[in-house]
C-alpha cells in the first residue's frame, strides 16, 4: 500500500478496533470503581450535594492516573455524566451546585436513591447508574414495595440487554422492558430513551423507547441493531401507574454543548460559553460547579440553550410519594454477543421481593447468556505414524 492511501485513510473508530474497545473498557473500570465508592456514602445525614461534588472529584482523581505520560497526555479524556444523585420520585440530573442551593437534599433512612456517572477516554464515554435503597443491606434487607421496584428494574435491564441482538428491533427492547415492569406492579418512566453511542456522540441516531406514548409510537423510527454498536442503555422504572413525569421546582446545573452556532446578544452568554470551550473537553454534559463562576456560568448558559447552542438537563419529578429507580450500562453488540463495558450490579439478599417473572419467554431471554460459549475445537490433532 502507497504511503498517500495510508494517509488518506481514515481511522477506524468503531469496536471493530482494538484501541477503541481498550479505551471503552479502560473508561468502564473507572466508572465502576468510582460508583462504588460513591454508593458508600449514601447514607442517612449524606446530601446530594457532597456526594455529588465527591463523585465528580473521584473522577477525576481516576482520570489523572491514566494517560498522563508524555506519549499518551494529547488523548483528551474527561467527566462524560457529572455524578448525579437522585432520591425518590426524581429520575437524573440531581447535581447541586453548592450547599445552599435547593435541590440539596439531606438523606434519610428508607430514600430510594439513583447515582449515575460517567467517563470519556478520547471522547469515548463510559457510563453507569445503579439504585440503592438508603439503609438497605443483606443483614438489614428491604422488602415490599420499593425491594419490587429496584428488582423491577434490574431485571428490566438484564433482559433488555439481551435483546440487542442483530437484526432485532428498538420495539423488542420497549415492550420487553414493559412486559418485565408489569410482572412486577411497576411502570417504566414515559418516553425515556436510550440512544447508540459514537466518538463524541452520547445521542446517536439508533433510539429505544420506554413507555411510548401514541405520539411516540407514530413519530419514532424503528431500527434494526447491527454487530460493532455500542449503546448506553438507560432503564428508569416508577412505582406509579402511568409513569408520568413533570418539570420540578429544581434548577439544573448540567449542560453539554451541541456543537451548533449561534450569534449571541449577552454579555454573559458569551462569557459562559467561553468558560465552557476553555474548560469542557468534548460534548458530553458538565457541571457549572466545575467552572470559575458557576452562578455567572448558569445565568450565561439560559441564552445559550435556548438557541440550541448547548442543551439544558432539566429536573423532572414523578409525584410526590412514588419511587423512581435507575439503571444504565454502556455495552457493545458483538458478533459474539454482548459485551457490558460498565456494570452495575444487584444484590438479591438486600432486595427481597415476593415477585417472581412468571412469563416463559422472559424467563428463557434472563437464562441466555451475554455471550456465546466459545466452540471447543474439534478438530483432532494429527500425530506421527
């Protein structure tokens, strides 16, 4: 091959290469380490806001230990979902920026509580959320309602994952999804979605549905899952009946920008957005409390969100009283199966519900394994006569 083809070939930034794949799991191992720390804290008297700004400072803690010699240090790598610590009937985006702001809540005993976060390692994100149930744990188990919801919603995922198979549809996902939520009395969240990943991209094109509603049904493309895909698969499962979310009272700290252009008219915006660019690697979500002057940084962002310049992660909130529980794992469709590059997990023993899957064909999708058994080779070695 002439040296000018070499050149004028493009980089494979798919699975397909092994650097890309070591980048994904690299990210992941981080992403699950930091995770569990920050469960640790989840505790009665914790606030969303500690334990929020000490996930973000383990991440980043993480991230300085790797690709930090002179080879590798122009790899950007970066946060790619502030941690965000979310309790009860608040689905994401929790993330408060000081301690007097409002959406810092102090924890109590009993408060079921998502966490999600997340890395990139050259603008490959690796993220991961689990839910956890204030005070719950084998020697002091939950049971009853909130004990269905979390397993609800494990199981929700576990089978999900394993109908990322090529050639089936986003639609298998959705009503899987369904049809596990409602062996167990709960509902998944209205019109949420989960989207395949790229190199820079947290929303591709390919998107699964939870809870459609009759708009969604007509209006979203469907879509077929191929080999060498990655996806951030995201579950969020209510104990209401509906699943119905609304805007809250709380105002968001997160933004991402969106790579669009536009002819700002303030002062602050142009301010915000200069922060942002100087300081925010790629277009994946950051929290203003990491920059200088979160406060002007905020106030800046307004302008910007609504011209499209960056998007703006609102807090919702199902009603008061229901429970909300998360999980998400970044995986890839392999042609040996799936791949999970981050992994939340469930304990059993501190979830104990009375709920069993009752459906064969979930029953049989749960037993399948991630990944296909490596075939034994049968081929007899020749010997000498």
């Amino acid at each position: 091959m002439s040296t000018s083809v070499s050149k004028d070939k493009k980089p494979d930034l798919s699975i397909a290469n092994p650097d890309v794949v070591y980048k994904y799991k690299t990210g992941g191992e981080i992403s699950n380490r930091v995770l569990a720390k920050v469960l640790s804290l989840i505790k009665e008297g914790s606030t969303t806001y500690e334990i929020s700004k000490r996930g973000d400072e383990l991440l980043e803690e993480e991230l300085s230990k790797i690709y930090n010699s002179k080879k590798t240090s122009s790899i950007p790598k970066g946060i790619a979902f502030p941690t965000c610590v979310n309790p009860n009937h608040i689905p994401a985006h929790l993330a408060p920026v000081s301690e007097e702001d409002e959406s810092n809540i102090t924890l109590k005993d009993g408060d079921v509580v998502n966490v999600m976060l997340g890395v990139q390692i050259d603008f490959y994100p690796a993220i991961v959320a689990e839910t956890v149930v204030v005070g719950a744990s084998k020697e002091h188990p939950i049971n009853g309602q909130k004990a269905d919801l979390v397993k609800s919603a494990w199981i929700a995922s576990e089978a999900a994952i394993r109908s990322f198979q090529p050639g089936k549809r986003n639609w298998d996902v959705t009503n899987i999804v369904s049809e596990v939520a409602k062996e167990f009395g709960t509902t998944p969240v209205e019109s949420m979605l989960t989207h395949n990943i790229e190199r820079n991209v947290l929303y591709g094109p390919k998107e699964v549905i939870l809870n459609p509603t009759k708009d969604n049904k007509t209006q979203m493309e469907t879509h077929k899952f191929e080999e060498n895909e990655v996806y951030g698969l995201d579950i969020l499962i209510s104990t209401s009946a509906d699943g119905k979310v609304k805007p809250s009272k709380y105002r968001t700290s997160l933004y991402k920008l969106t790579g669009n252009s536009y002819s700002l008219k303030l002062k602050s915006s142009h301010y915000a957005l200069g922060e942002v660019k100087k300081k925010v690697s790629g277009l994946f979500p950051f929290n203003v409390r990491s920059l200088e002057d979160a406060r002007k940084v905020r106030t800046g962002m307004i302008e910007c969100s609504n011209h499209k310049v960056s998007l703006s992660y609102d807090i919702f909130a199902e009603k008061e009283g229901e429970f909300i529980a998360q999980y998400f794992t970044t995986f890839a469709v392999t042609k040996n199966g799936i791949v999970k590059y981050t992994s939340p997990t469930f304990d059993a023993e501190a979830y104990v519900s009375d709920k069993e899957i009752a459906n064969d064909a979930i029953k049989a999708l749960l037993a399948t394994p991630l990944r296909a058994p490596k075939k034994k080779n049968t081929k007899k070695t020749e010997t000498a006569a």
